[in-house]
C-alpha cells in the first residue's frame, strides 16, 4: 500500500528536509521530515516524558519512519507503530521496531486491550476530523487506558482544509487535513468521554494525555 505520505519520505529533497504542506491559497507550512526520521533534543525530552505516561503496550498511530516506537521500546514500553505509508513501515522496521501497513480508521490489532494510543508530531491532522481520528482512536483502549496526543502550539481552534505534499516541483493528490491548537483540545476529550489529564510542553511543541 502506498499513499501521498511516501512522497515525504522517499523525495531526496524530503530527506534533505525541505518538504511543505501546501494549502489550497497556496501557503506553504514546512513539514519536519528531518525531525521525524532523525529525531531532536526538544523530541527526546517529550518522548522522555511520554514513557513516563506509558504504563502498558502503545499503539503509535502514523508511526511515520518510527523513531518514536524505537525511542519508547528503548525506554521498555512495548509499541507497535501503524502507518498507512510502506516507506515508513519499512523505515521504522530497519530500526528493528514494529510496524504494520495499515490505515488507522480500518482493522488493527488488539482493538479494546491497548493501555496507550499516540497521535503525536502532526498525527491529530490524520483524516481532516480530529474527533472522529481521537474516537477511533479511544476505541483501541482497555478500560483505563489513555491516549496522548499533540496539539499545534501555533494553532488556535481546530481547522479542516484540504492538502497536499510538496517536495520541490514534486505534489501530490489532495487530501483531508486538520490541525488542533491547544485551546480545541478540552472539546477534544469531552467528545470522546475523556479528560485532559495532564499536558507536557517542550519549547514549542504540546502534549496531552487524555484520560478517561
Ligand atoms: C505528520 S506525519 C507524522 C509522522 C510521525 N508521527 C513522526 O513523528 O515521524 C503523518 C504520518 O501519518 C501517516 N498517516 C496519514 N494518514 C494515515 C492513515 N489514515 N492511516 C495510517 N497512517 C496514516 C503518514 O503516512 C505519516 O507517516
């Protein structure tokens, strides 16, 4: 299976680290390949932090090229990454991590007997609904169970737009997208029968975990 997102990972210049999200007026947002397959200091803190969250197995929910599943196996939290792209997937296997080629709102393992699902580094965008993505995702969760999820500090509310991937000259078809600032994130929770339990901020970038 291959989708849009290969194109972020597989494009030399994607690799370099010049990789844009690109609305329908044309406005460009940079998209941090380079942070999602090499990692940073600001990434390692809050990854520190969410193995500290993590009391079970997680399910990393576009797991993208997997540093996140590698970074909490490291930390002995069982994770299995789940990504829709077979670029990722095999990426996050080559770091000896598990990965499925799956779409997150289709079949996956261990539906109702996760203890933690992630939506971090963008993911809450996944599908261009954010309560729909965060219902699906409640729905992996055994009873107590938490998701965390990561929210856009420079966002305010919640926002669909269609979008694609731009890597040079090189774009993609449009999809469906979402972005959730820090303020959306109460009615996040309250519409999938949680609460934001608590929230970790690590120079520009915001976690929360939702607990039931
Ligand atoms: C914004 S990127 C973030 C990558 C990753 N979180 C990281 O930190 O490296 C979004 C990821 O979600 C994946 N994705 C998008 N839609 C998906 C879907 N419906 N099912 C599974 N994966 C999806 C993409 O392939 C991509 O790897």
């Amino acid at each position: 299976m291959t989708c849009v997102w290969d194109e972020a990972f597989t494009h030399p210049a994607a690799r370099r680290g010049r990789c844009d999200l690109e609305d329908a007026s044309g406005n460009l947002r940079p998209l941090p390949v380079h942070r999602w397959v090499h990692g940073d200091r600001d990434d390692d803190l809050l990854i520190g932090t969410i193995a500290g969250w993590c009391t079970g197995p997680a399910v990393d929910l576009g797991c993208g090229p997997g540093r996140v599943v590698e970074a909490l196996l490291q930390r002995g939290v069982p994770t299995l990454g789940v990504d829709g792209a077979t670029t990722a997937v095999a990426m996050t296997r080559a770091r000896g991590a598990a990965a499925i080629t799956r779409d997150v709102f289709g079949d996956l393992p261990g539906e109702g007997r996760w203890s933690h699902a992630l939506l971090l580094d963008g993911n809450i965008g996944i599908g261009g609904d954010p309560h729909r993505l965060v219902r699906r995702a409640a729905r992996l969760l055994a009873a107590g169970g938490s998701l965390i999820v990561e929210v856009d500090t420079g966002s305010a509310g919640w926002e669909r737009r269609a979008t694609r991937i731009r890597t040079g000259s090189v774009v993609t078809e449009w999809f469906p997208w979402s972005t959730v600032g820090p303020d959306a994130l109460p009615g996040l929770a309250e519409r999938a029968g949680r609460r934001v339990h608590r929230t970790v901020t690590v120079g520009a970038r915001m976690c929360a975990e939702l607990a039931p």
